[in-house]
C-alpha cells in the first residue's frame, strides 16, 4: 500500500501570496497517477487535478500540478479568498486500495 | 449536472447493521464505477469500496473487509452500501463517488461527489 505523507500540516498566508503545498509517497506512483482535491467546511471534496497536472473542468489556472515519482506538488499562484480550505492528494496508480493524504489545511493569516 | 444523492444514514448500536444508498441522476448510471469514501469527524479521507460498473467486480479496504457489502442496482440509478457488524471507528461522513472514465477499471481519480451521510456507531 503506498502511503502519502501531505506538508505542511498547515500553511498560513495572506490572500494574494503563492501557496506550495507538499505530497510525498512512501514508493513511487505509477504512471503518475496522482489527484488533488480541495474541501471547504461542511462540503464534499472537489476535484482539482488529476494525472498529477491536469486541471479538472472549471477549474482555474492559477492551481497547478506537478511531479513524479514520490514528490509531487499542488502549486496556487495567487491565493483567492475562497481557496482557503484543506487539500487533500490521493493516488490511484497502485491499488487496491485508493488511498489519500492526511490533508494540508490552508488558513489565512 | 450530475447529482448524487446519499441517504440512510444515522445513529445505530456497535454491532448493529445499516444500508446506505446513493441515488444517481443526470448521467448513465450503469457506465461508471462507483466508490464509497468515509471521512471520520475531523479527520481525512478514507476509501471503502469500489464496485465496477457492471457489478462484477467488487473491492474493499482491509478494514471493512467481510462486514460491508457495495452493490448496485443499475435500473434504479442507485448505488448501496449494506454494513453489518458496525464499530465506534466507522462513524463518520459516507460519500458516494464517481469515477471520470466509462467502463473503466474504476482505480481513478473522483469527479463527483455526493453531499455525504452521517453514520454514528454509538452506545
């Protein structure tokens, strides 16, 4: 079972600041097969990036992807007052079983 | 828009059973598969099940393995998802998920996601 490690826990920022957020798996993600998913208070997750890179539908270009391998990374260029919220990435490459990250909470400082 | 809808949940007896459900609407249905994902108060995201889109396939998470069941009833649009022998640790949000791909192996990233249903295994 490949286990991925989120960091920061938490990373407070002000809103206009670039956001680098930190996903590390314990073996190497086939295929790159990496998601990215946001989740604000008292909502279901939402679907950010899949592939490691790809944006899903809708969503803006200011989230990016990227990595490979063990290391992969959720990038937002300018932080939006609505993108506060927990992240959350989860691989699909190896499974059974799906498995996710502990979360890394953006919060505004 | 695709819309998922879960229902069923509640407080119950550790020991005691309950069956979720998942209505489906706005998309074929019998085309995707469909996962489960539970999510303890204040916790992360934890993968169940995954049923295939016909059915035939099924798959679940060590901790869940031989008391939950994932079915499917592909002329209703519904997805189940019957638990038995419950325990303290399966309280949470029980999610309804789907796959992007048809007729896919289902091991993908989420699109859509229900809104979530409370399971409470309490004494």
């Amino acid at each position: 079972e490949i286990v991925l490690t989120q960091s920061p826990g938490t990373l407070s920022l002000s809103p206009g600041e670039r956001a680098t957020l930190s996903c590390r798996a314990s073996q190497s993600v086939p295929g790159s097969f990496l998601a990215w998913y946001q989740q604000k208070p008292g909502q279901a997750p939402r679907l950010l990036i899949y592939g490691a890179s790809s944006r899903a539908t809708g969503i803006p270009d200011r989230f990016r992807g990227s990595g490979s391998g063990t290391d992969f990374t959720l990038t937002i260029s300018r932080l939006e007052p609505e993108d506060f919220a927990v992240y959350y990435c989860q691989q699909y490459g190896s499974t059974p079983p799906l498995t996710f990250g502990g979360g890394t909470k953006v919060e505004s400082k | 828009q695709v819309q998922l809808v879960e229902s069923g949940g509640g407080v119950v007896q550790p020991g005691r059973s309950l069956r979720l459900s998942c209505a489906a609407s706005e998309f074929t249905f019998s085309s995707y598969g469909m996962h489960w994902v539970r999510q303890a108060p204040g916790k992360g995201l934890n993968w169940v099940a995954l049923i295939s889109y016909d059915g035939k396939n099924k798959y679940y998470a060590d901790s869940v393995k031989g008391r939950f069941t994932i079915s499917r009833d592909n002329s209703k649009n519904t997805l189940y998802l019957q638990m038995n022998s419950l325990r303290p640790e399966d309280t949470g949000v029980y999610y309804c998920v789907r796959v992007p791909a048809v007729f896919s192996s289902g091991w993908h990233s989420l699109d859509y996601w229900g809104q979530g249903t409370l399971v409470t295994v309490s004494s």
